[in-house]
C-alpha cells in the first residue's frame, strides 16, 4: 500500500486536488462482465487513502473501470455531492442536517456505510523530548477559541520554554468538526491562529518541521510518517491512553475514537460499474482497511456494515 500513499504524498506536494487509479490488467482475467466508466469519489482526506486503495484493488478486477477519488474535505465533498456532482462522498463524521436538507432539495438519496475505524491522532515531531501524554483539558487549553497559549510550558510548567507552533485541519474537514466538538465542546468553535489545510500531508510536514509543532490528523498519516513523528496518549478521565487498532475498536482510546464512512447515492448504484465499486468496497473492507493502513471494522461493525448495503441496493430502505 505504500505505493497508494506515496503517489498521495506526491500529488499534494504539486498541488493537485485529486488522485485517478484504474487497474493495470495485470490479473487472471477480472471478473469477466467487461465494466467500464467512471466512479466519481470525493470528500474528506481522511478517507482518501481508504477510498484509493479500494479503488486500486478494484482496478485489478476491472480495469476499464476509472475511479477519481478527490480531497475537497468532508465538507467540500457533500457539497459536490448533493448537487449530484459526484456518485460517493467519503466523510470523518455524519452527514449535517443542512447538508441533508440540500440533498433532499437535489433529490439525491444515499445511505451511510462506516468502512473503517479511526484514532484521531495528536502528534509532535520526533524532536519533542518531553511530552508524552496531554489531558483533554490542555489540549482545550491550548485549542479553545481565543487561546493565548503560545508556548509549551503555559501548557504544562515541567514542559520547556520552546514557542508552540500549531498546525490542524481545515474548516471544510469532518476531521476539524470531529476534534472542536470533543475538546472544544462545540462543532467549529475553535482558535484560529494556526496552520489550517484540508490535505493532512500538509499538517505532517509542518509538524515535523517545527520542533514545537503539535497538530492532529487521524491515525493511518501518523502510521505512515513514525520516522517523523511522534504520536501523544491522550487522557480522557481514565488516565493515559496511546492510539491504536485496538484502542479505537473498542472505544477506550476517548474521546477521539471514530467512524469513517462513505455515502454512495442511490442513482450511482444504478450504474453497474458504480454499484460493482461499492460492492467491492463493502464486502472486502478488511482488506481494503489493511492495505490502506487503517484500522478495519470489529466484527459486529462489519455485519451491519454488509446488512446496511443489502438493503440499499434491494431498494428496501
């Protein structure tokens, strides 16, 4: 998979927005039905890398069949999507009651399938010698709309004198709505005196750039980027928690454990190959999720997850 994540790292750095696979051909033949189009995909940067690498293992079984898997944030993504814009909106929360309500004004339905777990994750550059765990009170202490804090030892006094460089998601991101509404309190109530970018590989360079950075972004970035980058426990209540597959499947890495998800319409799965994308995607989202490097459903999620699409593609919801 570092091959998926790469070309991600790559793109960015050029300033694309997104990434286009299609299978090279190379197999024992596809599934033999002969599928062709294209599957637009757009939304969160989170969910990208999950998105590509399911894209790019489809492609080994159909490739005539071209899917674009866009950034524009999560935000971003529902707003193509419920113009009709696109056929699959990924997201790092739930769909808005605004962004339902445009859907519902487009006649655009679609359901919500969760394809993989996340640990939202808060990360420092290798260089940072003295932190290893914060409370969700400092990280509020430090994130909070009109915080001050500009240095490490205003967080802790046993913390340095080094300046605190900030670094986070983009207002259009899930993943900057996800992390305001568990250490902030509300939804979109945050500083706004830090480096904001809807590409997280924008947030890894800056942090591992900066030997006071400290930025968050979810959990397959920092997997991918441990030479740079450190990742901090996070004490929720229950003392010092680090994130990982087993902490986020079972909820005790909190309050920044969550779902991703991806959001099909249902006139795209009118379309074989959009529907045979889907299909690809749900039924081998342990794979995908492994290859991606993220943290794959537990099995209760997996059967609502493949229970949820039966009856979306019946027609039945």
């Amino acid at each position: 998979m570092d091959r998926v994540r790469k070309g991600l790292a790559g793109l960015s750095a050029i300033g694309l927005t997104a990434v286009t696979l299609a299978g090279c051909g190379g197999g024992d033949g596809g599934s033999g039905d002969g599928l062709s189009g294209t599957v637009k995909v757009d939304g969160s940067s989170t969910v990208a890398p999950l998105s590509t690498a399911a894209a790019e293992l489809f492609g080994e079984d159909e490739p005539n069949v071209r899917v674009t898997v866009g950034t524009s944030g999560t935000g971003g993504g529902f707003e193509k999507f419920c113009k009709g814009e696109t056929d699959i909106s990924d997201a790092s929360r739930p769909i808005k009651d605004e962004e339902k309500k445009a859907c519902a004004e487009n006649k655009i339905t679609y359901d919500e399938f969760m394809v993989a777990n996340d640990a939202l994750t808060v990360v420092v550059p290798k260089t940072n010698d003295w932190a290893e765990c914060l409370t969700t009170a400092q990280l509020k202490k430090i994130w909070e709309p009109g915080s001050e804090v500009d240095n490490w030892n205003q967080i802790d006094s046993d913390f340095p004198d080094q300046p605190l460089k900030l670094f986070g998601a983009g207002t259009d991101s899930g993943t900057f709505d996800y992390f305001t509404e568990k250490i902030n309190g509300a939804e979109g109530k945050s500083r706004t005196d830090y480096s904001p970018s809807e590409d997280d590989n924008v947030t890894v360079q800056g942090v591992a750039g900066s030997r006071g950075g400290l930025g968050y972004f979810g959990y397959s970035y920092f997997e991918e980027n441990t030479d740079r980058l450190k990742a901090l426990k996070i004490d929720g209540g229950d003392g010092c928690v680090a994130p990982s597959v087993k902490a986020a499947q079972d909820s005790t890495y909190k309050p920044l454990s969550r779902p991703l998800f991806i959001y099909p319409s249902k006139k795209s799965l009118e379309r074989d190959e959009a529907e045979a994308f889907v299909e690809y995607y749900v039924e081998n989202n342990a794979e995908v999720a492994e290859d991606a490097r993220f943290i794959p459903l537990n099995s209760e999620q997996e059967k609502e997850l493949k229970a949820t699409f039966d009856k979306f593609k019946s027609g039945k919801e």
